[in-house]
C-alpha cells in the first residue's frame, strides 16, 4: 500500500474513511498515545467551545461526540458526528486560529489529547510516523471540507 491509499473500513456519513491511522501498528498507537494527556467526559460536556483559540488536537479513543454550529441567540444545530478512531481539532491544530465550532460528548467519551509541544517530541522521536499522522489529518480534513462543500451544494449555496 501507497502512503497515499487508505483502507475502506470505516465509512463516515458522507461513505468516506474518517479513521484515523487506520493502517497504524500497535506499536505506532502506543508510540503515539506516549506523547498525548488522556481526558475522560461524561456525556454532554464541552470539548472545545467555536472561537478559543487553542491548538490541541484531540484523538477519539472511546465514545461519541456532536459538532454544533452558533446559530445565534444561544441557539446551536447539530452538523455532524465524530466517533472514536477518529480526530477533532485538526483545523486549529494546523492553523493556529480559532476552533471553528464546539464539540461536546454525546456519550462517555476518552480522549487523548495531543499539543503542538507533544507533536514536536513526536516527531523527534519518531519522524516517519509523525509523517503519516499529518497526512492522515490532512485527508481527514480534506474529506470533511468535501462533505461540507457537497451538502452546501445541496442545500443550494454557493
């Protein structure tokens, strides 16, 4: 396998893969989790809150989260779901700005958490897998930008 195929085994919403490192070892995963925070939610707790600006990148390790857009006056919709093996924060992880949106547990949920710093320590310690986890989040970004891009396109705007 290419560094650029993934495997089919986890359809999101959309029918694309959202897993993250799917292909991964178990000694890759322990490599990884070496250098992240577990944090345990009960459900309904706020993970991230739209506009903090914060850059960890949080892997979902147990458990089932919501992402809600502002709708104004305290009200929020429900535009999607993340379940464990998959990741939340890619966005602000990578660029630094604000989180786009807030996420909150739907169930129990653990999750590791990773930070800029560990990422560093992370790729010190092991550049190749550092490597594919950066790929792995930009395909993970790109098909969500792409489900977005085809429900706005349904729902008529462009």
């Amino acid at each position: 396998m290419s560094f650029f195929d993934y495997p089919n085994e986890q359809p999101a919403a959309s029918g694309q893969v959202e897993q993250l490192l799917a292909d991964a070892s178990e000694e890759d995963w322990a490599t990884l989790l070496r250098h992240t925070r577990y944090r345990r939610f009960s459900p309904g707790e706020v993970v991230v809150t739209a506009g903090e600006r914060e850059r960890s990148l949080f892997l979902v390790l147990e458990g089932e989260l919501e992402v809600l857009a502002d709708q104004g006056r305290r009200r929020q919709r429900r535009i999607a779901a993340i379940a464990a093996g998959s990741v939340l924060g890619e966005l602000s992880f990578f660029d630094g700005g604000a989180r786009s949106a807030t996420v909150r547990t739907t169930t129990p949920a653990l999750l590791a958490e990773l930070s800029p710093t560990e990422f560093d320590a992370l790729a010190a310690a092991n550049p190749e897998l550092a490597k594919r986890l950066l790929l792995d989040l930009g395909r993970i970004l790109a098909q969500r930008l792409r489900d977005t891009q085809r429900r706005a396109s349904t729902a008529g705007i462009n």
